[in-house]
C-alpha cells in the first residue's frame, strides 16, 4: 500500500502547475506539476519528512500534516479521506474481518424482500462491486439475469461487465464516463479495504484483460457512487435516461441499494412503464 500512497501523492502533484499557487517556475522540470520541494514547502514539513511520507515511511503523520497536504494539493473530500486511508493501512479493519470478507456475501431475506418491494428497477451491490439481488424491472432494464449467465461461476460483477462485456460498451451511451467512475470507485475501495484479497484479485483480473482499465487504475482517481444519471441504450425501448441512488444499508454498510429513478411524466417514466409492463407479463409455454 505504500506504494499506492506515493503513486496518489505523485498523480495529485502532477495536475497542478506552480503558477496556480503563487510560485515561480524555475529551472527545468523533469516531470509536470509541483515538486516534492514545493509541495513540502507550502505545507510547513520539511522535504525529507515529505520524500519519506510519499515512500511510505510516515507511519506516525498527524492528522494537521495530513490535513496540509491535501490541501496544497487541492484534495477534495472523497480524495482527502483517501489519503488518510493510504497513510495509515494499519488502522483498516483488522485481518479477522477481511478473511470474513472473503468468506463470500450474504443477502438477509428482509433485505432481499425490501429489493423486490421497490417500485422502480432496484438492485443490491455488494463488495467488489458484485451485483447481489434485484427486482424484476431492475433485470428488465440492466439485463442482470442475460449478464450474469455470460460470466457463469464468477457471477455478475458490475466492474468485469463494463470492462469485458463488449455489449457494454454499447449499451452505455457515455461508456468512457461509466468506465472511469467504475475505477475510481474500485480505487477508493481498494484504499478503505487494504486486505481485500477478492478485490485485489479482481483489480489483477481486470488489468489483465483490460488495457482500458488498466490505463484508468494508473491515474488514481477516486470517487464515491452514490447519486448519478445513467445514459443507456436498451434494446427494446430505445435511449433511457435515468437517475439513480445509491443507499447504503444501515446493518451491512459494505451494501447498497441502488434505486434508478425518472420524474413522472417524462419520456423516461413512460419507457420504464413500457418495461414495466414487459417484466410482468407471462411467459409463454415452449412449444
């Protein structure tokens, strides 16, 4: 992990260029944006208590250092909370949790009961960004159910669709955008969940397979996933714009319900209605 903390500090320094915070350019620069120098000067540390902290060998940084640096590097909150994460591995959950991560995930029947009571197309993502239960107009819209047959024993998983389903990348109208915030919400997982060996086996999986989300992985975004609009393009009603939230489940917080949402009256409220219509329909006896 330390090496993702200096990867981080590194990404963040490259995007900012001396003139935005008041410094002179001077001398030839290797590399774009600050230098460890200048980031160590704004933030009151000296550069060898910076240069060890981005080798990460600044087991006992403060909080106020912390707070410093993010601050010369213009973090927001999501990014600051993931340098915390970085700098401080030891404080993540404790290794009896993560071998209870890795035992597999559960859905409590009452949460499974609230997923198909939904009104809209809802469903549940666990860990890893494993697709876990959904509610009929859920598979109506998304396709989970053809989805998840097409990866067989290593189940539906949000983040292996977008990146090895080609069908993705057309069916997502802004795929680049879909592909980007699946990273970055991977990335500052990955910093929250250090010892997460399923995740850092799909992280190795896809970087594998995927020259785009490796490219991606390297630039160390982060971003949570909580509210959004999803551009789609659905085989049988055409573009569907939609909304969406992400709520996270009081008693399982590595859980959310994500609800996909249209206001009344829009073209969107009327096709999902169509899809609605479509789900609950009986299917017809083979012949």
């Amino acid at each position: 992990m330390s090496s993702d903390l200096g990867d981080f500090l590194r990404s963040r320094r490259a995007r900012i260029q001396p003139q935005e915070l008041g410094l002179q350019p001077y001398g030839r620069r290797r590399v774009p944006g600050l230098r460890r120098e200048e980031v160590a000067q704004l933030a009151g540390v000296s550069v060898d208590y910076y240069i060890r902290l981005e080798q990460g060998r600044g087991q006992s940084v403060s909080d106020a250092v912390l707070d410093a640096v993010a601050r010369v590097l213009r973090l927001d909150e999501v990014e600051q909370a993931h340098l915390r994460d970085l700098a401080r591995p030891e404080r993540q959950e404790p290794p009896q949790e993560a071998r209870t991560r890795a035992a597999g995930q559960r859905v409590r029947p009452g949460t499974r009961l609230v997923v198909e009571s939904v009104s809209g197309p809802a469903f549940l993502l666990g860990r890893c960004m494993d697709v876990l239960a959904w509610n009929a107009l859920g598979d109506a819209v998304m396709g989970f159910s053809e989805r998840r047959s097409r990866f067989g024993e290593r189940g539906l998983n949000q983040a292996r669709d977008a990146f090895l389903n080609p069908a993705a990348r057309e069916f997502y109208l802004d795929w680049p955008a879909v592909a980007a915030d699946t990273v970055a919400f991977l990335r500052l997982d990955a910093g929250r969940r250090p010892r997460d060996k399923r995740l850092a086996a799909l992280v190795g999986e896809l970087s594998l397979a995927s020259d785009d989300f490796r490219r991606l992985w390297a630039d160390h975004q982060v971003k949570e996933k909580t509210f959004g609009v999803k551009r789609m393009l659905h085989p049988v009603v055409g573009r569907l714009d939609l909304g969406f939230e992400g709520l996270t489940l009081p008693g399982d917080p590595d859980q959310m319900l994500v609800v996909y949402t249209a206001a009344p009256g829009t073209e969107a409220a009327e096709k999902l209605a169509v899809l609605a219509s479509w789900s609950a329909a009986p299917s017809l006896p083979a012949s």
